[in-house]
C-alpha cells in the first residue's frame, strides 16, 4: 500500500526520563514520566510516556503498537528529532542501533546483495562510511558469483572491516539528519 502511515510495533529505550521533558510545545507545568525510544523497524526515534508504577532498563524492548494493549506504556507522545534526544539518550543510540543491526542481520545483508546506483556517478553501497570504490566493485563482483549470507561472509570474501559497524555508523548519520539520501531509516 504506497502512502499508508508506517508505525513501529516495538521499540528500544534510550533514556527514562521519571519528571519528564520539559518543552516549549507542552508547556513548563505539564510534565509526565517519559521515555525516549527508537523504533526497531524504521529507527523512528518517539517520546512516550509511561504508566504509573513502570520501570525501565536502557535498551528494554517495549510495545509502542496500535494492535494489542500496551503493558509499559500509555500513548507515544510522538516523533522527536535527534536533537531533541538527551545526552544519555545519544550515548545509548550506537550500542542500540548494534543490537537491532545484528538482530535483523539478514535486513541489511540483503541491502549488500541488492542496492543499486543513486545516480550516474554515485552507487547506494557508497553511501555507507568507509565504502568508496574499490570497496563498491569488490562487493559488485562477489555478490554476482553468490549472494552474501551474512556480515561475516560479506567480510571475508570482500575484505571489509567491520561492516555492522558502517550500517550502525549510516544510520546514526542519517538519524542525525547530516545525509540526503535516507537508505536505512524512515523519511519525515
């Protein structure tokens, strides 16, 4: 269904915040305990706030969808920009965006086996930090003997360094608003 809305059914915690946030948009006196998350499936960073009596750990995985009652939460407060995210919340983000990486790894392989050129001059895999060239036609040739099954496959049979990490790296960078093209996350 092209333009429906995309929500996020789960999402990790960044930060518990227990007074609140305090914004020009809600007003100084209405704070409510709240929780900033990112979204496991489009990397929606969201407020939320919590029901009474609720404990968080950082990178708790929580129920955000609209399907079945929310047992930690009342109701998302809504989309927040990177900016808008705490110190802590930032901190958290790299670790975060590993542990869904590593549990979607198939997700984004697939991305290795599949992406295609942005433009005349520039190939989707370059977007990736550390990818230029000889890395984009290295994976070109290899991904057309055999599609790569995993990071590790992709690492040995290419030579590079760590490709979780640059996944993990594009996303905070797209998450941060600092790229024009969005590969990984959701577009506002």
């Amino acid at each position: 269904m092209e333009g429906a809305k995309k929500y996020e059914d789960y999402a990790y915690v960044l930060d518990y915040l227990p007074r609140g946030r305090v914004s020009s948009e809600r007003g100084p006196f209405k704070t409510e305990p709240t929780i900033q998350l990112i979204g496991e499936t489009y990397f929606t960073l969201l407020e939320a706030a919590v029901q009474v009596d609720s404990s968080f750990e950082l990178h708790e995985v929580v129920y955000v969808g609209k399907e079945k009652p929310r047992d930690k939460i009342t109701h998302v407060i809504g989309r927040v920009h990177y900016d808008d995210l705490t110190s802590t919340a930032k901190s958290e983000l790299p670790s975060v965006l590993e542990i869904i990486a590593a549990s979607h790894e198939e997700r984004f392989v697939r991305f290795f086996n599949i992406a295609q050129a942005i433009t005349p001059r520039m190939h989707a895999l370059e977007l990736l930090p550390g990818i230029g060239k000889k890395y984009m036609w290295k994976i070109l040739e290899e991904r057309e003997k055999k599609p790569f099954e995993s990071f590790e496959d992709l690492q040995k049979r290419t030579g590079i360094p760590d490709p979780l990490k640059k996944v993990v790296n594009r996303i905070q960078e797209e998450l941060s608003g600092k790229s024009k093209y969005s590969i990984f996350t959701r577009q506002s």
